[in-house]
C-alpha cells in the first residue's frame, strides 16, 4: 500500500499534466490539423493514479472542454495539496507525542 504521500503526490503529477494539456488545447486550437489532447488516467494498485497523455484520432478542437478541464485540474491539484499537507501535519503530530 502506498503512502498518503505518494498517493497525492501521482494526483499533483495528474493534475499538472491535464491543466499543461488544457493550455496546449487552448494554445493550438487555430492550427490547421490540430487533433486534441487528452489525459488518460489509470488507477494504481495500492493508491494513486498513473497519467498520460493521448491524442484523439479525429482533427479539431473543444475550447469549452478544455477550459472545463483547466479548472477541475486546478481542484484536483488543490485537493492533492490538501491530503499532502494533512500527512505532513499528521507525522509532525506523531513525532511529537513519540517526543
């Protein structure tokens, strides 16, 4: 079993890789021939998410769901701070009483 730690740290890699997706959709979205991308996620046995990158078979864009996408990576990204920050508080509560 995974750490909290690791959990959230492959949710934090989750997260930057879909808003640095997003912003590469939104970059490109004029070029001619431009074919979207995509994260694909994976569940890890144990805890975490394994996250990489597609790019979808068909020409064109969707600025709507890539806007979309950049603002559930921003929660995503946050939330994984949150159980991040929560383990390390937790281990300095521990340290301290063991003190």
């Amino acid at each position: 079993m995974n750490s909290i730690r690791s959990t959230a740290i492959s949710g934090l890699n989750a997260a930057t890789l879909q808003l640095d997706t997003a912003s590469h959709n939104v970059a490109n979205a004029q070029t001619p021939g431009f074919r979207r991308q995509q994260v694909a996620q994976q569940a890890r046995a144990g805890g975490g998410v394994d996250a990489s990158v597609v790019t979808s078979p068909v020409e064109g864009s969707d600025l709507a769901a890539d806007v979309v996408q950049e603002k559930v990576a921003l929660y995503t990204f946050k939330a994984n701070m949150a159980a991040f920050r929560t383990e390390h508080e937790m281990l300095g509560s521990l340290l301290d009483v063991r003190a």
